[in-house]
C-alpha cells in the first residue's frame, strides 16, 4: 500500500471511530478539526468553540474522511 492509500485508510478507520461514537467528540468552530469531548481548546488552533451535536460531528467525520489531510502537524516540522 502506498503512503497515500496508508493515509487514506487512516482517515477512513478514524472517521468510522469517531461516527461510532460520536457523543466522545467535538468540532472546532475556528478550525474544524475533530477533537476529543475533554479538550478544553482546540491543539490545531486554540479556538475553544466546539460545536459537540452528534449530526456534526459525524458529517464532519465523513467530510475529513473523504478529503486528503491538510493541516500541518509537529511531525512536518522536524
């Protein structure tokens, strides 16, 4: 499997985690990276507006799942 399909598939087990559950999680309203229910600000973007209704969540879940990821991590940075 090549690091592109890898990624994807990712992404795919993760949104199927997450609209399995989607009562553990919220959306950033600055950013719309799914974060878990606990987080008090957002680790992209520090935003602490969440919208934590499960018909968002799990659209969001689905809309992340099926684009290529774009956010930049600590990982990129090294």
């Amino acid at each position: 499997m090549s690091a592109p399909e890898e990624q994807q598939d990712n992404r795919l087990k993760q949104a199927e985690k997450i609209t399995s559950h989607p009562e553990n999680y919220k959306v950033c309203e600055g950013c719309g990276s799914i974060v878990v229910l606990r987080a008090v600000t957002c680790p992209s973007c520090h935003a602490y507006r969440f919208d934590k209704t499960a018909t968002r969540v799990v659209a969001q879940a689905r809309d992340l799942a099926m684009r290529a990821a774009n956010s930049v991590l600590a990982s990129d940075m090294t």
